[in-house]
C-alpha cells in the first residue's frame, strides 16, 4: 500500500487555504518542491526543509510539521534512486510499501519500509535493498530501524539494510555499534553529502543478485 499522504498534499493543504499569508507560503514550497523534485540537489531540498522549519507555526501542530518533512526526505531518497539506479525487470523502487517478514497457519505479516528495491509480488515487496530514511537520527529511531531490519533479516538473510540519514542526535558509538545489523549508512547532508557513495552501494547490491 503506498503512502496515503504525501508532501504534495501537505503543499496543497496550505495553498487552498482562507489565509492569504499561509496561500503564499504554499506557494513558494509548491515552487521548491517542483526545484527539487526535478534536480533532485540535495541542496534544494535542504532549503525546502528549512522553510518548513522556519514556518512550522504556520503549517500546524508539531506531529504534522514533522511528517510533512519526514516524508519529504523519503521522496528524495525515493525519487533519487528512481533516476539514477538501473533496475532490471522485474525490479522497481518502491515508497512506504510492506515488506513479508513472516507467513505461517495461512498468515501473513509485512512491515512497512520507507524506501525498498526489489520485486513486487502480490501485496508485498521482495526485497534486494531496504532503506530507512531518517531527517534526525536519535536512539530512539535508531533502535526503530534496528529491529525493523533483524526482523526483515530473518525472513529474507540476504537484503541489504541501509540507513539514511541527515541530521544525527546521537552518540557516534552507539551508530557505529550497529553496524553488524545494518550493511551500511549514509548521511546526506550540507556538512557530509554521501549521495554518490549512497546510490552506487544499490547499484552494488542489484547487481551482487
């Protein structure tokens, strides 16, 4: 199931709205975003989530402002992969989609990645390459993404686990000490763009298959 609510419609929201201030807020995130989402820089979206930020008050409560930018990163990562990876059929790049981590007793389960690569079969995808995409990485989301991929792991021993990330509050440490659970993590950010580094190891692992 793909995401329900996506950036765009947080843009929309605002340009609909009966407040001239707000319409033109909208206005000038709907123009940004159509920057970003086309050059897809990684400086374009840095300043798309800036002026989220320096608006918050105006976009609304705590938990909508933080979707709204959490989902924006995720398209990024999303759409980045889309442009510049190359899939072999059957293969595609899949948004918030679930992944099966367990089946038994004519059950199944699936748990939703942000970001995978793989094979759709039926309601879930196989994955090669799941990605948890994170604005600010603390240990709370870290442990998060941790248990995600251990039991994404025990279904499928072979996907590659990635962490993205751009803004880390968190002991250097404990990151490091998760590196035997997660293949490998990148930061996209003004002060450490991994970008490159992040799209040529899905290039690896597509083509390791």
């Amino acid at each position: 199931m793909t995401k329900l609510k996506k950036p765009i419609d947080y843009i929309n929201g605002l340009r609909l709205s009966s407040n001239p201030k707000t319409r033109e807020l909208g206005e000038s995130l709907n123009k940004q975003y159509c920057d970003w989402t086309q050059s897809l820089q990684l400086k374009s979206l840095l300043n798309f989530l800036k002026t989220i930020e320096e608006n918050k008050g105006r976009i609304g409560v705590a938990q909508l402002f933080g979707k709204f930018r959490a989902y924006s990163f995720e398209e990024f990562v999303y759409r980045l992969i889309q442009a510049e990876v190359s899939f072999p059929k059957p293969l595609g790049v899949y948004w918030s989609e679930k992944c099966l981590i367990w089946e038994g007793a004519g059950q199944k389960y699936g748990m939703e990645f942000d970001v995978t690569v793989g094979k759709k079969l039926d309601d879930f995808v196989e994955p090669i390459v799941a990605i948890d995409a994170k604005v600010e990485l603390d240990s709370s989301r870290l442990k998060t993404s941790l248990a995600s991929f251990l039991l994404l792991k025990q279904r499928s021993p072979n996907v590659k686990c990635f962490l993205v990330y751009m803004l880390a509050q968190i002991e250097p440490l404990l990151l490091r000490l998760t590196k035997p659970w997660v293949d490998e993590i990148f930061q996209l950010s003004s002060e450490k763009d991994e970008t490159r580094a992040f799209i040529e190891s899905v290039q690896n692992a597509i083509k390791s298959v």
